[in-house]
C-alpha cells in the first residue's frame, strides 16, 4: 500500500475530491499550507499497482506536483480498502517516473561502501573460483551491490537525467575496477603464502574456464538479467534477487580477470576483462530497452546530453565499450559456430552401432593459444555408459572434429559409468566419474 498526500488549491479541490470519489478512494481533508490560503491537504491510501492511475486522474483535472508526496504504508483499514485491493490485484501498473527515480536511488550506496563491498566481495569469489567451491562464489554474489549503479544509470538514461547517468557510469566503472584489485590482491597473498600452487594452471579449473572469454551464453545471461532488473524495478516488488543475478554475470568474471593477472595469464585476463565489459554492457541494454518500451511515451527531461556537449572522457568510454563489445560479439559469434560443428560431429559419430550404449552427458569447448577469444583449443565430451571401454573413441573425435573446422584440438573423453539391472533398465542413481582417455600427449597452453 501507499500513502499520499496531495497539496490542492481552493480552485482544483472539489474536482480532485471527485475524482478519488468516483475511484472509490477513501481520503481525509485537513487544513493546508499557511502560504497557500485556502489550499487543503488530502491524504489517502491506495493499493501500489493502482497509484499511478489515480496520479494521472488527479493530474487530469488540473493538479500539479508541487506537493506530492507518496510514503509506504504497512497497513490500511478503510471501508474500500479491500475493495481497491481486488481491483488492482492483477494490474500491472509501472511505477510513474517520479517514484521510479526514487525507487532506483535508493538501491544505491555512497561510492565508498560500495567500492569496498565489491572489493570484499570479489576476494570472496576469487577464493572460491581457486578451489573451485560454486556454494562461495554464490555467497559473493548475493554480498555484490551491483544492481544499484546499473539501475540509475538506465533510470536517468530514460528520464534524461544526465547527472544520474553520468554518476552511475563512473560508479559501475569504479565497481568494476574495485573488484578486479580485490581478486588480484587476494590471488597474489595465497600464492606468495603458499596456500596456493604457484605452478597451478588456472584453466583447468572448471569454473574459472567457464570465465576465460566471451561466449553467446554470456550475453544471453547479461541481456535478461537487465531485462529481469528493469521489470522489477517499475514494479512493487524488491530488487534484491535481482540484483543477485547480476552480481552472477559479472562478480565471477572480475574475480576471473584478478587470477589471471596474478598468474601471469594476461591472454587469459583479456578474454575474462572483454567478458566482464561485454556483460556489463548486455545488462545495461536489456534494462535501457525495457525502461524505453514502458515509458517511451511518458513526459520526462529534455533529450539525454543536449544541454552540455559531451566531454572527451565521454566519447573516449564510449568508444572503449563499443570496441569491447565488437570484439566480444565477434568472438561469441564464432564460438557459437565452432560449438555447433562440434556438437554435430559427436552426435554423427555416436549415432554409429557401436557407441549405441553411449549417451551424452556434455561437451565443452575450450579455447586458448595466442588468440583466447576465437582459438579453439580443447573439446571435452563426457559420456555416460554401462562398465565397459571404447578405445580409440577420442582420436576418432579428434579426427573428425578436425577435419570439419580446419582447427588442430585436443579431444578429451571422459566417462560416467553405471550399472543396469535387467528388471527396470534404468541407470543407478549413483554415478561415478571415472578417468577417460586423451587422444594425444601434447600439453596444453592456455
């Protein structure tokens, strides 16, 4: 529920009161302002979903906005209440744009608090990403304040607010910086103290290989994580979750790009730095075209940057982003490509009789050498099967997925075993991973 309080003259009162009589708005009329005579405070309550609705009724008639004043309220008895209730219940009113400012500003947090729980939070996915733990690297992303900065900074985009979006930028740009030297320092302290291998190839790591570049799934994540975050923004409902599912696409990436860099993994810290930047900006979009469908028709500010030219700095972030964003939309695009010819070649092979008990549990592609983003590198395809071997499978993978790229990789196979019984046929519930076999010696280098 919302509580509001609507400063009227003596002129506009009996056509608002009219107005909330005719919603069935149950309101109270006490004395105004001593510098307005004869103005009157109204104050009533209305269910959030129909808010904006009874605004734009009130602004029909003539009211304006020099006192408007809307407080959540936790509780309302009055003889429509439920009523009102019911007859909003299934609306879905977007915030209006004023309550919509206020709403995203409140998500944020002072640059300080918020450069320093993003610090803290990427040591804490950093620490996870090395032992490989996904339960730690959730626990950074629920602590990672990114929703706020990325939702005024598509707010004052909208509204064209243009100190809101100038401020937001440079915040999520501090964030991003924030995050990358909390997971450089942290990855430089364990490994000078030991706790980590200095030796440790950090690409075998399966949730930092997940990270090491660019990938269409990356932006498919980044564009409904912003998508999700604007619809929840125009509605009654918390951001919090939301702001979760940012923190995923992004918090991981950042811890990503510190490890490498403190490994020495520069290649590595590239493909996760245009991962990170490219995400970000899928969010930025997602959220920018979703807030624009809603309130594209909704009087706001005067047109984004025409009342200052747009500085050096400016143009110079903007060319950065959209480079970033090339190179990332390039390198997804082929590495869409290559996992296609690579699925397709597994299930051609596997479609022969002899492989007819094999299922599949997975195939991963891996890409690495002199050029992260578009080199592949290793395929590994994990099958399910009953207790037995199949020499010889990988090289015949490798071969074949060889042959239709034009790519030299390394085909690993490995298998998840069971047994089945003659009564059900089904598999045990109870797997176990056991070693496969590598189609050659050659080592890998990421």
């Amino acid at each position: 529920m919302r509580l509001v309080r609507l400063l009227v003259t003596e002129e506009n009162r009996d056509d608002v009161l009219d107005v909330l009589r005719g919603k069935e708005i149950d309101f109270v009329v006490t004395a105004g302002s001593e510098e307005s005579p004869g103005s009157s405070l109204v104050e009533f309550p209305v269910p959030t979903d129909g808010l904006g609705d009874v605004l734009d009724a009130t602004r029909g008639v003539g009211l304006d906005d020099d006192y408007l004043v809307v407080l959540t309220a936790e509780n309302a008895s009055t003889p429509h209440t439920e009523k009102l209730q019911d007859r909003y219940a299934t609306d879905y009113d977007p915030l209006r744009l004023p309550e919509l400012r206020s709403k995203a500003r409140g998500l944020s947090l002072d640059w300080l608090s918020y450069a320093a729980m993003i610090f803290l939070s990427a040591i804490i996915a950093a620490a996870g990403l090395l032992i490989d733990s996904p339960a730690i690297v959730v626990g950074a992303m629920v602590i990672a304040p990114l929703v706020g900065p990325v939702l005024t900074t598509t707010v004052g985009a909208v509204t064209g607010d243009r100190a809101m979006l100038v401020d937001s930028v440079r915040i999520q740009a501090l964030g991003l910086v924030a995050g990358v030297v909390g997971a450089v320092v942290f990855s430089f302290s364990v490994k000078i103290a030991g706790l980590v291998p200095s030796m440790l190839d950090i690409a075998t790591i399966e949730l930092i290989a997940l990270r090491m570049a660019p990938s269409a799934f990356a932006v498919i994540v980044g564009f409904a994580a912003g998508a999700a975050a604007a619809f929840g923004l125009t509605t009654k409902g918390t951001g919090s979750l939301i702001g979760v599912m940012i923190a995923a696409a992004l918090i991981p990436a950042a811890a990503t790009v510190g490890i490498a860099l403190a490994w020495g993994e520069y290649l590595i810290a590239l493909g996760s730095a245009l991962l990170l930047v490219s995400t970000m900006a899928a969010i930025n979009l997602a959220m920018y075209g979703v807030l624009w469908g809603l309130y594209r028709n909704t009087d706001s500010s005067p047109a984004l940057l025409t009342d200052r030219t747009p500085t050096r700095a400016a143009f110079a972030t903007a060319a950065l982003i959209v480079i970033a964003v090339g190179i990332a939309g390039v390198a997804a695009a082929q590495q869409a490509t290559f996992q296609r010819a690579v699925t397709e070649d597994v299930e051609d092979v596997l479609d022969e009789p002899a492989y007819a008990e094999l299922g599949v549990v997975s195939i991963r592609t891996q890409h690495g050498g002199t050029a992260p983003l578009s080199t592949p590198e290793a395929v590994t395809v994990i099958l399910s099967a009953p207790n037995s071997s199949y020499p010889g499978l990988s090289g015949r993978l490798e071969r074949r997925i060889e042959a239709t790229t034009g790519n030299d990789v390394r085909v690993d196979v490995r298998f998840v075993t069971f047994q089945r019984s003659n009564a059900s046929q089904m598999p045990s519930p109870s797997p176990t991973a056991v070693d496969g076999e590598h189609s050659s010696p050659r080592s890998t280098n990421r």
